[in-house]
C-alpha cells in the first residue's frame, strides 16, 4: 500500500509513546523510521522488529566502556539504538570538536539499521561517515558510507562475515561509526561485496516516495497500525477510569 510521510511519522509517535520510555523522545524516533521507510529501506519492519526491545529495555544509563580525545566505546545494555543514537550522535560531534577523525563504537545494541536517518543527517554537518556491522542473518554484514558533497550514502553489503583492520571480526550487536572531515578510503574494504546500493539510486527512491507516496508492506503497516491502536485503548480505559468512567 501507499502512505504519506506524515502517516508514518504519526503512527509510529503514537506507537511509541504509548511504551511510555523513559529514554527516547518519540518525534526524533517517528523521523529515524519515516526516513529510512522513504529510502526504501524497511523503516516500518525495523521498528515493528524494535518494538520488542524498546518495550522490554531497561532504563539505565549507557555505560561508557572507554574513552580517549578521539575515539570512545558505549555499551548500550542490549536496547535498541534507536532510542540512544540521537543524544549519543550530539555527544560525540562535541567530543570530536575540530579533530579530523573521531570513532564510536557501540556495544551490545538492536536495531543498527534505524540509524541511518542520523547518519545521513551529517551530511548537512559537512561530516564525512562510515558505519559497519555484521548481521545473524544475510546479508550478513553492512558498510555505509557516506562522502562529503553527497547527500545521500552508498551501503555495501557482504554475504559473509567481514573482520576489522586488526584482523577482529565484529560482533553481531554492536555497530562501529566513524567521524570524519574527509572522505575514507574504502577501497580495500569493498573489494568483494556481493550487492550493493548506490546514492543515486537512494536519491531516486526518496524523490519518488515525496512525488508518489510511500510504498509500505500491508502486513508490516497492519503490525505498526495495531501497536498504535493498542495503545490508544489503553490509554483511553485509563482516561476513563480517571474521569470517573467505571
């Protein structure tokens, strides 16, 4: 079927909302989803894979696993990102300051594919940006990368798993970010990717999704419209009950 942005954006406030997090403001999280949604992505299926993790996460603050003046490892509990990657995206622009390069890497999280909206937002910054991480299922690792001028990233995917530069291979909950204000130099790690989409090809499926709409899977929508009614009833009973309802 074919939603607006606005649809989307709407739903998923609603949706999550309603889990009543403490952590994770629900505009930023309903924009991560739209976004990757518009950019053919499985926004939608992504958060509807989420929503358990969100509802079961704890409320504790992420533990910073080390820290030096260009680099920095955050272990975020087994939550999902999404409710962690904005202020963590904030915290590390400031902490990179002037310094040409600064790297992120965050341990033990869900859901690394809704932080491509954030990612793709430094482009405005004039921040070059590589993510990485393997994945438990095909493809079963991803590279994002996206260049200074561009506005839109290039992602690589693997159909096996890939090891860092010190020969590591990467764990399947944790996402590597780095920071740069220029562009990487990708070309060792890209020799044998298996597919691969391009920012033309990103660019295109966004500009189509404003002018045509958005297409979404009707049983992923049907999920996601589900959560979002669940909630108001709750919600509803609750106010109810306060107003003197029986």
């Amino acid at each position: 079927m074919i939603v607006s942005r606005n649809e989307i954006i709407t739903t998923v406030y609603k949706a999550f909302a309603g889990m009543h997090r403490e952590v994770g403001e629900a505009d930023l999280i309903a924009t991560m989803v739209a976004e990757l949604q518009m950019a053919g992505l499985d926004g939608i299926r992504q958060f509807n894979n989420a929503s358990p993790y969100i509802l079961t996460g704890q409320d504790i603050p992420i533990t910073i696993v080390h820290q030096s003046a260009d680099e920095m490892g955050l272990d975020l509990h087994n939550s999902s990102l999404v409710c962690h990657l904005p202020s963590i995206m904030d915290y590390a622009l400031e902490k990179m300051g002037d310094l040409e390069h600064f790297k992120i890497t965050l341990y033990n999280c869900h859901n690394r594919w809704l932080a491509y909206s954030e990612l793709v937002s430094l482009a405005a910054k004039g921040i070059a940006c590589l993510a990485r991480w393997d994945n438990g299922s095909a493809p079963r690792h991803t590279l994002f990368t996206l260049n200074q001028g561009f506005v839109y990233p290039d992602l690589y995917f693997f159909n096996k798993p890939q090891v860092d530069h010190d020969k590591q291979a990467y764990d399947k909950q944790d996402i590597v970010i780095e920071l740069a204000t220029a562009n990487f130099d990708i070309e060792n790690d890209i020799q044998h990717f298996d597919h691969k989409i391009s920012t033309d090809e990103l660019f295109e499926t966004h500009n189509r999704a404003w002018k045509e709409g958005i297409y979404v899977d009707d049983e992923q929508w049907a999920i996601l419209k589900k959560s979002a009614a669940a909630i108001l009833v709750e919600n509803s009973e609750v106010s109810s009950q306060g107003a003197g309802g029986v």
